[in-house]
C-alpha cells in the first residue's frame, strides 16, 4: 500500500521520538494534560468522520461506534487529564524501621521513555486512544502501529491525530507484517500490544531481544456458565447482546455458554426472543442498520468453515450476506455442543454461540480446569452466592462478571486484563498509566547519620562483629 511507511523510514522516526523524549518536553504534567485534552478535542470534532471509517471498516453501527469506540476514547482521555496529576505524585511510604523515616523513602513514576503501542481491528480507534492515553499520562513519546486491516480507521489515525497532539512525540506509522517486523526490531522501552496470542508470541520473541517490557491484552475462549437459579430472560438477552455487539468481534464477548440441562430449553426460547426484540423487522440481523459485518474475507472464511465443520445443530441463524462486499453472518446458536467439537478449539470472534449442557456448575468447572487457555472473562450468571463462590474459586480468568457482560469494561478503577494465554498486563484509568511508568525508589539518606554508621566500614574486627 503506498501510504505505509517505507522501512527506511522506520529509524528516522525512532530517532526523533528518542530525541524528543531527551530532551525532557514530555515531562511536564501540564504538558501531558493538555495533550490529553487535545486527545478528546481529536474525538470530538471529529465524530462523524470517525463514524464513517468504523462503518467502512466493519459496517459498525453509528451507536454503537460512537458508545463503544468514540465516547469511550473521550471519557478515557478526560479521565486522565484529571487525574495525571495525581497518579504522578510521588508515593511516600511508612517504614517498619522508625528511624529510617527520616530517609524521606518515596516511590517516584517516571516515564518509561519512547513506547510502541500496536492495536488490533475490532474497536480500532478506541483501542488505540486508550493505551496512548496511558503513554500521554506517564510522559512518554509513542509510536503508534493500528491494524492494517481496518484500513480507513488507520489512515484517518495516521492523517489527523497529530494535528492534535504534538507530532514531536507521537508518530502513527501504517503497514503490515514487514512493517511490524522492522518497527520491533528496534529497542523500544516498552511495548503494549492488544491482539491474538499467536502474533502475542512474536511480538515477545522480539521484546525479548532488548528486555523491554509488555502490555498483552489478548482473548480467549470467555465461557457463560448459566444455572438453574439465574433470571433466564435477562441472562439469555445480556450474552446475546454480547454476540450482536460488533458482530460478536470483541474480545469480552462471550465464547460459549455452559448450561444447566434442566434450563436449557428455557435458555434456548429466551435467546430466540432475545433475538427477535432486537431484529424485529423481516430479514433479521442480515437486513438490519444495527449489525455490524465480519471484517474481512479471511475471517468471514474462517466462521462458515466453522459452522460447516462444527457436529452440533444450529438452532437458528447461520444464514449470510456476502453480497456487495456485505461479508455478514447472522448470530447463531448451535447446540448439541461436545467438548471436542471445532467451535469449542480456538476464540470464535464473530456471532456464533455454541451451547454445551452440563449436569450442574461442578461439570462446568471441570471442563474448565482441562483446558489449557485461562479465558479473559468468566461470566456466571447465578442467583446462588454458594455457586458464584464455587466457581469463581475453582477457575481462572482475568476477570470475572456475575449476571452481565461486557458492562464490566465501564468501571475504569478496576484493572481489565488477563492471565495466561488472554495475557498479561492491566488496562483503565490508573492501570493503564502505570504500564507506561516505572517506579523508581528515592531514599535520601542525611550525612548527619554518619556516627551511627561508622560500624558498617572495614577494617571488620573482632570487637566490630561483636557490637
Ligand atoms: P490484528 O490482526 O489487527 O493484529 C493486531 C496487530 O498485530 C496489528 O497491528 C497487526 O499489524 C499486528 N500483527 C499482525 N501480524 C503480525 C506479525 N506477524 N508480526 C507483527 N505484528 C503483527 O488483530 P487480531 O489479533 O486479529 O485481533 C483480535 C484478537 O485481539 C482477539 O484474540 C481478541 O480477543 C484480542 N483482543 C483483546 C483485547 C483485550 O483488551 N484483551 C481487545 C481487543 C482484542
């Protein structure tokens, strides 16, 4: 593509963001402040063209693009310029040794340096404001790489965003695997990348080279578990939702859902009436303004393999719209769900929910313990405090949410990320600073101490060890 950056290019720009951050103008709070303020005036004015790419990009919804990516990125950006400040100040710590107090011991957070932020397709704008938010705040210079795959979202970062903030420190480069390839053979001072774990590994391997440090937020297969005592019709409309939502391609969405046997009929009505209040009209999701698409061909491939491939039986849905490159693929249900079937191998990412019966929460919980990925999010949906309790200390996840989904993401003070194979790392407010910083602790030690120290000097003599 002629508007990626040449490989030649890829040092300059290095050079420029080690030069800039040298130089120490990304320190100042009140500097950082007013690149985040910028970051939302960026968002702001710029709603409708933002809206338009997310639409070519992936047929997003307006409102859903202007909830889930715009006013997100805005919220996120405002929330950070807030409190920059106070996440900067120095942390003063209490010691169990009284006299050493007087050390002044504190912990400051300094900028890393010059960061790389690389960021996937599905909520292409949102996720690229909100790690660079992180670096804004902690007074870091960073390099920007969107996906490639959603093409006019990232050419739109690349063209406007640094008329907004200070193109100084902030480059977006576009391109693809030799792109990446080149970009991450550099030394970078740390690297925060949201994506799959496959590219996750490569990405490691080149941190590794240089010991840079990492943000992964990556997916995974979030189970549903649904028990006999949860509120059926808000259960079903809540997971479904989450499948709806950009087409099913988020990463909190829920993979699969894992059912009590004597409430699956009921779950099964639920979802399709869950399915008819919000397609209401004839021609369902397929004909609906409020259905994202599939983003590409690969991947629309890859979810009708699926469901050529999968044993189960699709209860309703399955149908698509390939035409005028429409690339859409209606929610769909599939149960009779084993263990070993082809939908219950890898993170689906797109509108199909396989449905697997089980006994009770205890066979949930088992099945969960013998797969080898820890999910980004467990969801249950229970009225049992006694089964809440059982599975969220019998699983791993990086997080886990009771009665809903995706709403989890809203609450900025809890630190969002995950374990495992869904990564490592914490993002929102606050946590998302702190990858971008490092704590650097200060003892200011006065020489007025020097008679009390005297025994730690060699010469070491007998009578000195006896002291
Ligand atoms: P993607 O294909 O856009 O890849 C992400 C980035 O990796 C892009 O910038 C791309 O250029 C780069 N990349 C791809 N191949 C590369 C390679 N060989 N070498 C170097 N860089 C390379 O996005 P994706 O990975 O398909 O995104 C979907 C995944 O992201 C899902 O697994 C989803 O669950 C996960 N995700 C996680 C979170 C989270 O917050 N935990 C959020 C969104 C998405």
């Amino acid at each position: 593509m002629s508007d990626y950056i040449s490989l030649s290019q890829i040092p300059v720009i290095y050079h420029s963001l080690r030069k800039t951050f040298q130089a120490a103008k990304t320190k100042p709070i009140a500097w950082r402040r007013k690149q985040l303020l910028q970051l939302c005036r960026f968002a702001k004015e710029n709603v409708r063209a933002i809206e338009e790419c997310l639409f070519l990009d992936l047929g997003k919804p307006k409102q859903e693009a202007l909830m889930s990516e715009i006013a997100s990125s805005i919220d996120c950006a405002l929330h950070a310029a807030e409190n920059v400040e106070k996440w900067a100040r120095p942390e003063f710590v209490t010691t169990s040794q009284p006299w050493q107090q007087a050390w002044n011991p504190r912990v400051e957070k300094h900028p890393k340096g010059v960061v790389l932020i690389i960021s996937p397709w599905n909520l292409p704008f949102f996720l690229t404001i909100l790690p660079l938010c992180g670096a804004i705040a902690a007074g870091c210079c960073a390099l920007i790489k969107p996906s490639e795959i959603t093409h006019h979202t990232s050419f739109f970062l690349a063209e406007n965003l640094l008329k907004y903030v200070d193109p100084d420190a902030f480059k977006v480069c576009l391109g693809g695997i030799p792109e990446t390839t080149r970009i991450l053979e550099l030394r970078w001072d740390h690297i925060s990348y949201t994506g799959n774990s496959r590219v996750a590994r490569i990405i490691s391997a080149a941190a590794a080279k240089h010991l840079t440090p990492l943000t992964l937020e990556l997916g995974g297969k979030s189970p549903a578990i649904v028990d006999s005592t949860a509120n059926i019709s808000i259960s079903a409309k809540r997971i479904l939702w989450s499948k709806v939502g950009n087409a099913g391609q988020t990463c909190v969405a829920v993979d699969y859902v894992m059912v009590e046997k004597s409430i699956l009929p009921d779950l099964i009505e639920s979802l399709k009436d869950a399915y008819e209040s919000f397609f209401p009209n004839n021609g369902g999701a397929l004909k609906s303004e409020s259905y994202a698409r599939i983003v590409s061909d690969l991947h629309f491939e890859r979810l009708k393999d699926l469901l050529r491939q999968t044993d189960g039986e699709i209860l309703f849905g399955g149908d698509w719209d390939s035409g005028h490159g429409q690339r859409q693929l209606e929610p769909t249900i599939v149960v009779g769900i084993k263990p070993g079937d082809m939908l219950m191998q890898e993170e689906i990412f797109g509108p199909i929910l396989p449905i697997m019966a089980v006994e009770n929460v205890g066979e949930a919980i088992a099945y969960l313990s013998t797969r080898p990925d820890s999910p980004l999010v467990v969801y249950i949906f229970s009225g049992s405090e006694q089964n809440i309790k059982k599975i969220i200390t019998n699983t791993t996840s990086g997080n886990v949410t009771i009665n809903d989904t995706i709403m989890q993401t809203s609450v900025k003070e809890l630190p969002f990320g995950g374990v495992g194979e869904s990564g490592y790392g914490r993002v929102f407010g606050q946590h998302t600073f702190d990858n971008f910083v490092y704590r650097r602790s200060i003892t200011d030690i006065p020489y007025l101490n020097e008679p009390s120290s005297l025994g730690r000097y060699p010469p070491y003599t007998k009578e000195s060890y006896e002291a």
